[in-house]
C-alpha cells in the first residue's frame, strides 16, 4: 500500500495509528454445560461472517477475566490463526453490545475517529491486505500459522476524508450486496446439480427392481478385495512398484498427481490393479466413505493398498454398471448405513461391504443405462463448470470493486472534504497531550532536619556591647 498514487485529501497511516485503543487477544475458556455461563463467539462465526446464536458456545469463563472481552457494535475480529487460507480472516461486529466475549484466536480491533469501523472493516476484506496477512504469518511445519499483534498494527491503510469514507462505504454496499446476491443464487445452482445427479443415478438404479432383473448382493456381483497394508519395512526394496490409495480415489476420477511406491516383493501380482477393476474408499469420512472410481489402465502397473477396497465384476456384469450402482449408493448414503466409526474416520469393510444390496439388469440394459448415465453426467458436468467459472468471475468482480473503492477510483471526491491529514495530526497532537500529561510529575525530595543538626544561629553584622543597659520606655 506504500507505493500507492493517493487522490488529493487521502493520507496513508498504520493500523496502530488509527486505534482507539490497544490490540487485545481473546479469552481461552473451556466448554461447560452450565446454563449460567458466558456465551463465546467461535471462529466460525468470523469465517463466515455470521454472529448469530449457532456459532456461540457457554462457556466456564470467569466474569472478572473477561471483562474487558465483551463486544461491541464496531468492533472488527481478525482470525490470528487459521489454515493458510483463512489466517487474517476478518468480520465486523454489529450487534447487540455486550453479548459476548471472543475466544483466544481472534483480535479485536477498535479503531479511532479518523475511521469509521465499516471502511476499516472493507479494507481488512481487500486483496492487499490479506496477502499481507499471509505472508506474515508464521508457524511449525504441520502447524495452523498465526499473526502477531504487530502484524495488525503494522498494516498500512489509505484514509480518506470521513465523509468520503462513508460515501465509499455506501457505494461498496450497494456492489457487494449485489455480488452477494448473485453469488448465493450460484451457489443455489450447484446444489440443485448435486440433487440432479442424485436423481440420475436414483431413476438408474431403482430401489425397486423389474421382473427382469436380478436382486443380488455385491458378495454375489462380484468379487471384494482389500489392499495391502503400508509399512515402513516396505518403503525401499527390490520390487517397487506404484500403488493408489485414499487420497488418489475421487468420485468416477483417480487422481496420478501424487502416486506414491512401496516394495511388493512376491506379492506383486495379488494386489495388481486389473483394468475394469472399481476401486472403493474403505477409510473416509461418513458421507464420502465408499467414494468409487474405475480403474481403466492409467497409471500402468499399479497396486493398491488396504485404505482401499476393490470390486471385479463377474462376466454379465459390465464394470460400468459396478460404478454406477456404487455412485447410486454413495449418493443415496446406502454405505453409511454400513460403516463403522472410530476417530471420525469411518471404514466399510469388506465383510459388511459384501452384503450390500446389487441389482443386476440384463446386459443390453446395463449398456443402455450406462450410455444415458453418461449422457446426463456430461450434461450436468458442462452446468457445473459454467457455474465454476462465474464463481471465479464473481470472485475478481469483488477483488476489482475493492481495489477502485480504496485507490479512490469509485467514486468521485470532494474537495470541499477536510482532508484525512488533518484529522491525523489532530489525533495525534491530542495523544502526544494525553501521553505527556500521564507523565509523573517529578518533585524535588524535601530534605528532614533533626535538632542536632541545626545551623548556629546568624552571626549579626553591629553585635552590641556586653555592658549596654535596655532602656525603659515611659507607658
């Protein structure tokens, strides 16, 4: 922000400079299941702006540790730490004083009369900013990164006039209120893609099977197979050969970016991916748990490990119809039913996996449903990347709006406005009175006299005669 061409009446200052009060950091409280307790915003509440009852927790925090921890209307709260992408995350909060306290990883910041806290707020939200933000962030590897204090108070901001600020404020409101709305109808749009491929795969692969068809059991299908497991013993040998596991195994899509090797000396051939073969997530979150891909020959020559569980149809069963009955179910949440849970990882195994219900048109109406499972797929695929696409746009619309409103390029200025110079020396000169009359008065000490230490008395200048006699005045 430093080499920025400023318009006339703007000045540029540090955040430290335009506050009404020092930087302070959270409170760390722990849960509890009191009803009396504190209400604490969490971290979500600035990530997605929404300060509502949902994202608060009560908390067994002490009235006196917290007092100056409640919020109020203007405050804004950066996210001190976070992942990469949401470190210096920041929102304004408007609403209702003294409601709640914030926790330890985020900062409140209140700012001074030089800058109204929507302006302040917008700025923080700016492109420049946050890649600051990011680049100052610091941390462990493996770690979420964190900024200081300083950090904030560091950042340098263009300050216009007030008034000008509100008319930015004002302007930048209308745009992103826009933006917002064109965003959410987007994001809508996506959703009603997701429930449209739901239905695809639901009107493909009925509950309800025809006459026709045959009602069997993946077990039956096919057959089921685990991966081998990974060990350190096996990280370098003779044999080493490529193998996929969880991380490479998308929905329909295996992903070679990051293939990793193991030695499969003598058991090579067991754990070979054949093409055809559908490969299942056998460790995953609940609702992602049993995500299938079909395996059709890339990478070449590659194995699997035990995070993975792999499907090889029988010979009427075409490995497309494997797939799409496994995306029917995923979809549908059959394989959550199935599952079991520890450290919120869930695993299908094998042996429940087996059970699952499979049905089994005949081969010409596999290939047909397959066919119109493509067909709509692409369909769906070309709505999805066009909504992608204005996603991003919609994304460099608001970096674009904020990058004119605060280079002075929105709207025009005035010059009848005091400059933001002005008010900056007026804050200033009235800080350096209020620091220099906090100063202690130093007062010279007062010296003690004790009796036997008292000087002799003055010696007079015409001392009288030891004979003179006092004479008698007449009353």
């Amino acid at each position: 922000m430093s080499n920025l061409e400023l318009p006339a009446g703007w000045a540029v200052a540090e955040l430290g400079e335009l506050l009404r009060e020092p930087l302070r950091n959270g409170h760390s409280a722990r849960a509890t299941n009191e009803s009396n307790g504190i209400r604490t915003l969490s971290l979500t509440a600035v990530t997605l702006n929404d300060f509502s009852d949902k994202n608060t927790k009560i908390t067994s925090a002490e009235p006196e540790r917290v007092k100056g921890l409640w919020l109020e209307p203007g405050d804004i709260l950066i996210q001190r730490s976070n992942t990469p992408e949401l470190v210096g995350t920041s929102a304004l909060y408007k609403g209702p004083r003294n409601w709640a306290i914030y926790p330890d990883l985020l900062i409140r910041v209140r700012v001074n009369s030089c800058i109204i806290p929507e302006f302040a707020a917008l700025m923080l939200h700016s492109k420049g900013i946050r890649d600051y933000f990011r680049s100052n962030a610091k941390g462990l590897a493996g770690s979420m990164p964190k900024i200081d204090q300083a950090t904030i108070a560091g950042v340098r901001m263009p300050v216009p006039p007030l008034a000008e600020q509100r008319r930015i404020v004002e302007a930048l409101e209308d745009h992103l209120s826009r933006l917002d709305a064109a965003r959410r109808e987007l994001e809508t749009a996506q959703k009603k893609i997701a429930s449209f491929r739901k239905s695809i795969f639901l009107s493909l692969v009925p509950e309800s099977v025809p006459a026709s068809w045959e009602m069997s059991t993946v077990g039956d299908a096919g057959t089921v197979g685990l991966g081998r497991q990974r060990h350190p013993d096996w990280h370098y040998g003779p044999e080493m050969h490529p193998y996929l596991r969880v991380a490479n195994v998308f929905e329909d899509r295996i992903d070679i970016s990051d293939v990793m090797k193991m030695d499969f000396s003598g058991v090579f051939d067991r754990y070979r991916l054949e093409i055809g073969d559908v490969l299942l997530n056998e460790g995953q979150s609940p609702h992602l748990v049993g995500r299938p891909a079909l395996y059709r020959g890339t990478p070449p020559n590659v194995a699997f490990t035990n995070s993975l569980l792999r499907f090889q149809a029988r010979p009427d069963v075409l490995p497309e119809w494997a797939l799409l009955v496994f995306r029917r179910h995923l979809h549908a949440r059959r394989f959550m039913r199935e599952v079991r849970i520890t450290t919120n990882i869930a695993h299908l195994s094998a042996k429940r996996l087996k059970p699952i219900e499979f049905p089994i048109p005949p081969l010409e109406e596999q290939k047909r449903r397959v066919q119109a499972c493509d067909e709509s797929m692409s369909y769906a695929d070309a709505m999805e990347h066009a909504l992608k696409r204005s996603l991003v746009r919609a994304n460099h619309l608001r970096s674009a709006v904020l990058e004119r409103a605060f280079t002075g390029r929105l709207i025009p200025q005035d010059p009848a406005d005091e400059p933001a110079s002005v008010l900056l020396d007026r804050i200033r000169s009235e800080r350096e009175d209020q620091e220099e009359k906090a100063k202690p008065t130093v007062r010279r000490p007062r010296k003690t006299v004790t009796a036997g230490s008292l000087p002799p008395p003055p010696t007079p200048s015409n001392p009288a005669p030891n004979n003179t006699v006092q004479q008698e005045l007449p009353l």
